[in-house]
C-alpha cells in the first residue's frame, strides 16, 4: 500500500507528496483511544462513499490551530474533484484533531491522518481521479498529496515556497492561504522529513503514536467551513464568499513519494 506524501528525492519529485509504505510490525491501535474530532464526528467518516456533496464555487475554511487560526479560499474551478473531496472532508470534521505531521521549512507542512486509527483506515482507498493542473503550486497553496495517478485521498500540503516545479508531476492546487499565513509558518518544523517514513504507524497507531515519538508537531483544534453559510437561515440569510485574490511566489523546493 502506497501512502500519499511529499518529498523531496533529490532533484526529482517530491517522495513525501508521493507514497509510502506502512511499517511493518505496525499495530493498530484502539479508536476509544483516540481525542480527534474525527472519532466525534459519528459514522459518516466510515463510509467515505456517502460524503459525495458539490461544493460551493468558492468557500472559505477557518483552521484553528496550536499556533493560532489561519483561513483557506477554494476556488472549485481550480480543481473541482479535489475542492469537492476537501469540502466533504471539512464539513465532516475529518481534520479536526489531525496534526501537521511534515512540516519542513520552505518547502511544505503537510497533513490529512487523523488521530482516530479506524477512520485512518476507512479512507485509505478512497481514492479521487486527478485534476488537471490549472494553477500553479506557489506560496500558500494547497494541493493534495498522492501516491501516483489518481490516488488522491485525504493528505494535502501547504506550499511554503514556490514550488512550481511539482505542477509537471500532476499536484493540483485548489485553494490558497488567505489570511494567517505567518501562522503557518510558525509551526513546529524541528523533525523535517524525519515523520515521512512513519505514515503506517501514524495511520495504524493515530495520535498516541505521534504524541509518544513526535510531541514537539502542532495540530488542528477545528476547521470549520466559514463561507458561505452551510445553509440558509429561514429570514434568507445567505453566505458571502470572498474574491479570489493572488499569490507572489518565493523560494522553495519539491516533495517525495
């Protein structure tokens, strides 16, 4: 089983945005055990086959973190299969409680394993086709990470540099950071690409393992879709949603399977 990262092999794509394989020896660990939102969020999240809803054109999602709050923009034509996936993910409180588990300083922080090893599981083949490359992968955006072709499921990463050299091996970007991005920048990036060859455990073990072998990495409190509204009020009431603003690009370097 391949699992979807970001690296950097040298000059060539990015390992850690690609896949890795599970450790072995690995053992699952029990899903009471886990305190992410995730385990909160009722079975949904264990039938990722029934979380099919189109998202909103644009929407906005707020991320509150161990190092404060920082807000997304998606903008579905950008890369529709992918903003669909995120929006449903959201929505569900997938990510809340998940940790920034790669985070190297001017290239990427990624995540998407949550703490809840049976949730962990369920979505591990819940595989996304590829979209097509429409914007490029500069400072603040967000792409899914994958494995190879069409194997998109729930990791992304933040771009923390300009890494445009990832938009050939197919990593669509479908939404940018647009406001907190010095939040961003503040996480824990002490283990580098240390945690990459870990993803078996991480997924099998959730956040006791991470607590236990990594406890310096920040986390998700929440993420919460902020606009537009998820539903009208019965006055009418209705959400708003933000223009589209750009990105400068700076520095950086690629990802690895």
């Amino acid at each position: 089983m391949l699992w979807p990262c970001l690296f950097i092999c040298s000059a060539l794509v990015p390992s850690g945005l690609l896949g890795q394989t599970p450790a072995a020896g690995s053992k699952p660990a029990p899903a009471a055990q886990s305190k992410s939102a995730g385990a909160k969020a009722g079975a949904s999240l264990l039938h990722p086959e029934s979380l099919k809803a189109k998202a909103p054109d644009v929407y906005e999602v707020k991320f509150a973190t161990t190092k404060g709050d920082f807000v997304l923009q998606v903008t579905r034509a950008w890369a529709p299969l992918g903003a669909d996936r995120f929006y449903n993910l959201v929505k569900y409180h997938y990510y809340d409680g998940a940790t920034f588990f790669r985070v190297v300083p001017g290239f990427v922080v990624q995540f998407g394993l949550t703490g809840n090893p049976a949730v962990n599981k369920a979505w591990t083949d819940a595989n996304i086709k590829d979209d097509p490359v429409a914007q490029s992968n500069l400072p603040g955006t967000i792409t899914f990470a994958m494995a190879g072709p069409n194997t998109r499921t729930t990791q992304v990463f933040i771009n923390f540099g300009n890494n445009a050299r990832l938009d050939a091996s197919g990593f669509a970007p479908f939404g940018k950071v647009t406001e907190g991005m010095d939040v961003v920048n503040q996480f824990y990036g002490g283990y580098g690409d240390a945690t990459t060859n870990h993803q078996g455990e991480i997924t099998n073990e959730g956040k006791a393992y991470l607590d236990k072998n990594f406890p310096k990495l920040d986390s998700i409190k929440t993420a919460t879709i902020i606009s537009p509204a998820a539903a009208p009020s019965a006055s009418g009431a209705k959400g708003t949603a933000p223009a589209a603003k750009s990105t400068a690009p700076a520095a950086g370097e690629k990802p690895k399977p």
